[in-house]
C-alpha cells in the first residue's frame, strides 16, 4: 500500500503480508493499513 501528497512532497510505502487463511484478518490488515497511510499523509488522527 502506499500514497504520496497532491504535490508529491511526501510519500509513503507500507509493506505486509497477506498470507493469511482468514479473509476478515486479510481485510482487518488492509483497513489498518489504509488508516496509517491517511495519518501520515494527512496528519489525521484516525477518529473521524
């Protein structure tokens, strides 16, 4: 996963494993994921 900022000032790149059998914790992972990049990019705190 990764995302940069409109201007590219900032980027960032998020590695994991996705080798799970159980398709919720995949899922889990990837919106845990998705969440970090927003908080890093957007300064954001994660309650929205």
């Amino acid at each position: 996963m990764n995302g940069a900022t409109g201007d590219g000032s900032r980027t960032i790149t998020v590695s994991m494993t996705t080798s799970f059998n159980d398709f919720g914790k995949t899922l889990r992972q990837h919106k845990a994921a998705g969440e970090l990049v927003d908080r890093a990019l957007c300064g954001t705190s994660g309650n929205r």
